[in-house]
C-alpha cells in the first residue's frame, strides 16, 4: 500500500497507482479512498485521484462529500466524461434529480460510446417520469455495449430502427462466429422488432443457456415470455435477476406485470406501491398500478392512480381510457376539453391518440351525442386497424379447414383418447357477448374457480401448427390427423398441469374464459373430450358493435373494422353450427339477452350442463369479490341490468356495413341450443 507520505515522482509509478486505485473501485471502495487520498498527499488536485476518491466516497454512501469533490472538478474539465459521470450519480443519489439528468447528458454528450453513463441516465429520466427518454438512453445503453467493431453497424441498425438491415448483418456474422451470444441477442432483438417473438424466443432461450450470468439476454427472454403469454415461465428468471439487484425498476415492473398475470394481485400490487415510493412521478406505474387495482375490485383507489398519471403526462390516452372503460361515472367536461386539447398536439404517439378517440367516445356517448361519440369510435378503430396484422381471408380460410377436417368420422376414429380430466369449463364466442357474466355467476359456485383468459390452448395450437409447416408443411388444423392418438392424453395433461399456477382456491373445476378458443374447439374435444364447453352468444349488432367501440389490450384484430366485425361473426356462426352437427350436445350454448331476461332460468341450465348442484350464491354474483382482468370487470359487480342490450340501435345509422357483411346471419344467429 502507498503510504500517506510516500512521495510519487515518476511518472510510471503515479500512473500505476491510478491504475490500482481504479481497479480497486468496485471490489474494494475504502482501500481505493485511501490510495487516492495518499497520491492526492504527494501530488495534491492530481485530477484522477479526485475522480477516484469522489467515486469511492459515493460508493461508501456519501453523495454529499462525493460532490463537493466532484463539482469543481468537473467544471474544471469539460471534456472529462467519467467525471461528468460520477457527478451525475452523485446528485442522483442526493434526489438532485435535474443537476444529475443533465451531468450524465454532458457525459454522454462527450463520449457517446459510454455505456454506464447511458444506463445511469435511462435510470434517472425514469425517476423523473420521462418514460420515452429513458427508453431511448436505455437502447444507446445497448448500442454503446457492443465493443466489437463486426457488431458495430449491426447495433447501430437497431438503434436506428433498422431491424431488417441488422437482421442480415448479424446472419452472415454468424455464419463465420455461431457462439458469439451477443450476436445472438441482437439477432433476437431484431426478430422482436419484425414481429417475430417465437423466433426470438427460442434464441433467447439458447442465450442464458450459452451464457447464464448474461442478464440483458436474460431480462429480455423474460419480456418475450410475458408477451408471449408465458408470465409463469418469465417469473422464474426475473427472480434470478432480482436475486443480483433487487432494485431494478425494470426487473420490479416486470415481475409485477407478471405476478398479475397469473393471479398473484396482492403481491403484483404490493411491488406497484414499492416502486411508487421510489418512483412517484413515474406515469406507466402509476397506470400499471390503477390496473392492478381494477383487477381485485379497488375502484376508487384506481381512478385515484389514473388521476395521478394523467397529472404527470397530461396525453396519456391509455389512463383516460382506463378511467372512461371503468364505467362507473360519466367522463366529466373538463376531461373532455383536455383529451380535445391533447388531441391537438403534434407530438402525440398513435397509442395515445387512439386511446384519446376512444375515451372521448365512451364520454360522448354518455351524453347522448352518438354521431360525435361514432366518429372517435371510428378514428381510434382506424387507428388500431392501420398498426394490427389482419388478414380476413386467412382468419375464414382457418375456420373452413376445421369444418373439413372435424368430420364426426374423424372424431369416432379418435374416440376414447385424450385426458379424462372434466376440470376445465371453456367459454367461448366473441368479446362482450357475456362470457364475463357467464364466468361470475359459475365462479360464485363453491366447486368452480373463475382464473382469466388463459394462453394456453392457443399457444399450443400455434405450436402444434408450427411444428407441422417445418415437418411437412402442413398448417393448423390440418397437422392433428397426423398425430399419434395416443398423444392427444398427454396434451390434455400438460394443459391441467400449465394452468395449474392459475388455480389458487383449490376448487374441482375451473374456467378458461378465451373468447377465441371457439377456434379449437376440435382440439379441445381431441386432448380433454370431458372438459366442458360453454358458446357465450349476443345478438351480432349488439356484439359486434360492443366490440367495435372497445380497445382491446391485445389480440381481436379483426374487431376495428365493421365488415371484418360482420365477416368474422358470420365464419363463428358458421363454425359452432359445424360442431353442433359433428358433435351434437357437446357445447352449452347460453344466449346473452335470454341470461338477461331469466337469470335464474339460464343459471340453473349451466350447472346442469356442468354437472353442479344449485348454489343461490350464483344468483348473487355480484357479491363475488374474486379478481376479474377483463373489460367488463365493474359490470359483472353490479345486478344485471338491461340497459346495454339495444344500444347499438342509436349508432344504426353508421353500422351498415356491419349488417351488410352479416347477411343471413341476422336471422340465424341463435343456431341450435346444445342443451333446451
């Protein structure tokens, strides 16, 4: 060790205690102070020496004594980066929070390919609320990063939104390198870009397995596990990067995310009000947390955290829409002014636009003012519509191959097959045709448990579908006559045992509400032929109208178009005729406005299709406090009301393209009741 006294005078041996001083930063903060204080007792104001014993004092805890020494240091020398660096980790940690923004945008602003100083300053920009920036100093973050010059213009391809020009880049750099995991990531990062996130998943996954402490790699495959619906999956490796840093606001919103996705509302809501002591002026928390609170039945406390984002970002659509979607008070007239006025600005991204139109919607409807309400309808349709792949002849030439395919010959074949689990109960049809209510008033049975609308029946079709076009080419549904019959049991298990992580009561049965899973219906009858199956059904001007006025937070993308509205119920009616035929009694159909009228009359018919004694706490769903995610989570807390069912007669001047694409649906719309 260098003593307080020695004397350095040579050049090499000064350069050599920086060096070492340096090194021991990060391992060993009070041995680098006292190095630097003995360099700064022979060669005092040596500026290095400075900077470390700065960085030391702050990394022992005390910004305070951290900046005073690095504050005229870094006015002292403007060209100094890392210095320009500490300073604004200083002043951070003193909550000195614009001083430190713009410290670690000076630091930057010197030397662009400094990576720590982007991270620190993405960090900072979130706490202070400025989301888009921080995204933006957290992609430099990544660019910065890649040191190796072959990665170079590919990483600067992402940045700048290039994702098909790094996409080429990064295929012939693997070619020649196929180990080099940071291309890997980056290569799973421009398939995200493209759309493409089961690619990006399974290149993830051979990331963290190459490399397991690569915790960018790893915190990305977590994202794409929550967007690929696979939340209980994606838990298990944010636990792994929480255990290494535990305050990571990313890590924390993520794990929330999740946690709420499978049912865990306490715990996701309790990781919203920690980072919110944190990160109070932090909009998307407080939006995330105002829906955690909707979930599990905290109204008040919801509109509560919707008020505080839109006070912190005065344009956020998505928090007007949540509050205008809770509908339990009309929007009031200086909401509207405000949406009209951040309508106007140019700066607006079309997420918050469109959220806007469908706000001032919902509040123009409330006042009777259909023409004006139809046109936001229609603007932030056409917005949704304009960012959403959607192609109509695909989505019918899908439901065509399952009536050629589900014959009752092909169904005999295959009789006595599959998982002979009758625990799940399917609800399907199409969005806000009354699957909601049809899910509480059996969730309030003490034998069934309502979970949400679970991933997994799609994510395994696609799979099945995705392994038959690499195989033989063949496209879903076509692939299961293929399949080995004795395979369909062990799906039908490995569905019980997926879904399992939803079900915390510890009831028999147990609901699957996905409205599209009326598409699989073959598949169901293939893997779980005892599972029970319930057509959730509205008249289609009613239904499709419903739709149409609501923002869905992903998938129905065919529901922000009237005709492709009218065209996809006709093909559903279509179909669930198909099964009826093909498998007659198998499915409960439960007419939306019939539940309406005789509740207790429908009620009765679903437990007798379920099997399920007479509970009057059926009758009293409203009563039932279990989370409910979907949109219609405020109506199914409340008595039925028949305020809802002709509302789409005041907008039927505007719907007729709608009634066009129907045609002879709206006549024969009801089909045949499985059960009477």
């Amino acid at each position: 060790m260098i003593a307080a006294a020695s004397p350095i005078d040579t050049t090499q041996s000064l350069t050599a205690a920086i060096a070492h001083a340096s090194a021991l930063l990060a391992t060993d903060p009070v041995q680098a102070q006292r190095y630097a204080e003995a360099i700064l007792a022979a060669i005092p104001a040596e500026p290095r020496a400075v900077l470390i014993l700065g960085s030391a004092r702050r990394r022992q805890g005390d910004p305070a004594a951290a900046r005073a020494l690095l504050a005229p240091l870094a006015k002292a020398h403007a060209r100094a980066a890392h210095t320009h660096y500490e300073l604004g980790l200083a002043l951070g940690a003193l909550g000195e929070g614009a001083p430190a923004i713009a410290a670690l945008r000076h630091a930057v602003g010197v030397k662009r390919d400094l990576p720590e100083a982007w991270r620190a300053l993405g960090d900072q920009l979130f706490l202070d609320g400025d989301a888009a920036g921080a995204e933006t100093a957290y992609a430099e973050h990544v660019r910065a990063s890649v040191q190796d010059p072959a990665l170079k213009e590919a990483a600067d391809a992402l940045f700048d939104d290039r994702p098909a020009v790094a996409e080429g880049l990064l295929r012939r750099h693997l070619e020649a390198h196929p180990a080099d995991v940071l291309a890997v990531h980056m290569l799973a990062e421009a398939a995200t870009r493209l759309g493409r996130d089961g690619e990006a998943e399974y290149l993830l996954a051979s990331c963290v397995e190459r490399d397991p402490g690569f915790d960018g790699a790893r915190f990305t495959y977590a994202a794409v596990l929550f967007r690929r619906q696979k939340a209980g999956e994606a838990i298990a490796h944010l636990e792994r990067l929480l255990a290494r840093d535990a305050n990571a606001p990313a890590y924390r919103n993520l794990m929330a995310a999740c946690l709420g996705s499978v049912g865990e509302h306490d715990r996701a809501i309790e990781i919203y009000e920690r980072l919110l002591v944190d990160y109070a002026r932090q909009p998307k928390i407080w939006l995330n947390y105002g829906h955690a609170l909707r979930t599990v039945g905290r109204t008040k406390e919801a509109v509560t955290a919707y008020r505080r984002c839109i006070a912190l970002a005065p344009g956020s659509g998505d928090a007007y829409w949540s509050l205008a979607n809770l509908k339990v008070a009309p929007i009031s007239s200086a909401d509207e002014a405000a949406m009209g006025a951040a309508l106007e600005r140019s700066d607006l991204t079309d997420e918050d636009r469109l959220h806007l139109h469908y706000a001032l919607g919902k509040a123009l409807e409330d006042r009777g003012d259909h023409a004006a309400s139809f046109s936001h309808y229609g603007a932030g349709a056409k917005l949704r519509r304009g960012a959403l792949p959607y192609e109509a002849d695909e989505v019918s030439a899908l439901m065509h191959r399952s009536r050629v395919l589900f014959t009752r010959a092909f169904f005999a074949a295959r009789a006595g097959g599959g998982w002979r689990s009758n625990e799940p109960i399917f609800i399907v049809g199409l969005p806000r045709a009354g699957s909601t209510l049809i899910e509480q008033i059996l969730a309030s049975h003490s034998r069934v448990e309502g979970t949400m609308e679970l991933p997994d029946i799609a994510i395994l079709a696609s799979e099945l579908g995705f392994a038959g076009r690499e195989k033989e080419g063949a496209r879903y549904p076509d692939v299961l006559a293929d399949i080995d019959p004795h395979a369909f049991a062990a799906l039908g298990e490995s569905f019980i045992d997926k879904t399992r992580i939803h079900r915390k009561l510890g009831r028999p049965f147990f609901i699957d509400k996905t409205p599209n899973n009326f598409h699989h219906i073959g598949l169901i009858q293939l893997i779980l032929p005892r599972a029970r199956i319930i057509d959730a059904r509205r008249h289609p001007m009613g239904s499709c109208f419903s739709a149409f006025k609501q923002h869905f937070a992903r998938g129905h993308a065919f529901s922000y178009d009237l005709v492709d509205l009218g065209r996809y119920y006709r093909d559903y009616v279509a179909l669930m005729a198909h099964f009826d035929e093909v498998l007659p009694g198998r499915v409960c159909r439960v007419i939306y406005e019939d539940l309406v009228e005789d509740t207790e009359r429908e009620a009765r018919r679903l437990l007798d299709y379920c099997a399920l004694p007479f509970e009057a706490a059926c009758l009293k769903f409203y009563e039932n406090d279990r989370p409910v995610r979907t949109v219609s989570s405020e109506q199914v807390r409340r008595p039925i009301f028949r305020e809802g069912l002709d509302q789409w007669r005041r907008y039927e001047a505007w719907l007729g393209p709608l009634e066009e694409a129907l045609g002879a649906t709206l006549e024969g719309w009801r089909g045949a009741s499985a059960l009477n």
